[in-house]
C-alpha cells in the first residue's frame, strides 16, 4: 500500500494491486454507454409498464393503448425506444404488429429489479 495526500490534506491509502483488478472488472466505454442508453430506456413509468404487461404475453398496439390509457401514437412512440434498444420485438400477423419482449434476459432483468425494490 502506498500513502499520499489527498487535496484535503488528510492521509490516503491506495491499494495499487486492488485499482487495477477493479480496472480489468469495469466494462468498456461502448460498453457502458449501450448500458446507459438500456437503462434510460427503462427509466420511464409507461415503458416500464409496457415491458412488465408484455414479460406476460404478446399484445398490439390497440390493446396495450387501451390497457394503459393512452392513444395508439403515444404507445407506439414508446414502443419504437424500447424496439431502438432491443427490449421488445414485433411480429406482424396481417396488418396487426404483436410486441413482445425480446428475449427472457430482459424478463429476467425486470424480475431481478422487482426484487431489489421490495427487498428491505
């Protein structure tokens, strides 16, 4: 361990071996920023909902409009960031696009963000 002087004057101990082990563990910059983008996609009540009803089952359009209340414009305007993200998928079945999500990690990724927030 080495010592040295932090701006506040106070003594500071840097584990050298710790710093870079913690380095080699720490993604990427492209990385992060394809992380950051997901979770910002994920940071909006009505598309936390679309994912949660959609982690169930497949829906359109019309039915998730009526589901949560909102116009088919605002629905798909939300459904076209989580698309952008790769969080939902759509299959077209005549002119009627089905969503649902786009593989179980991001069932699993809600899963596991529903407990952290009802844990303690």
């Amino acid at each position: 361990m080495k010592r040295g002087a932090a701006a506040t004057g106070k003594l500071v101990y840097i584990d050298a071996a710790s710093v870079r082990a913690a380095r080699t563990d720490m993604p990427g910059d492209r990385m992060v920023k394809a992380l950051a983008e997901t979770f910002r996609a994920l940071s909006d009540p009505t598309r936390i909902r679309i994912i949660s009803v959609l982690a169930g089952q497949e829906l359109c359009v019309f039915d998730l409009s009526r589901l949560l209340g909102l116009t088919g414009s605002a629905v798909s305007h939300q459904l076209r960031l989580l698309r952008g993200q790769r969080l939902v998928k759509y299959r077209k079945e005549g002119k009627v696009a089905y969503y649902s999500l786009d593989d179980d990690h991001i069932r699993n990724l809600m899963e596991e963000c529903i407990k952290h927030v009802t844990v303690g």
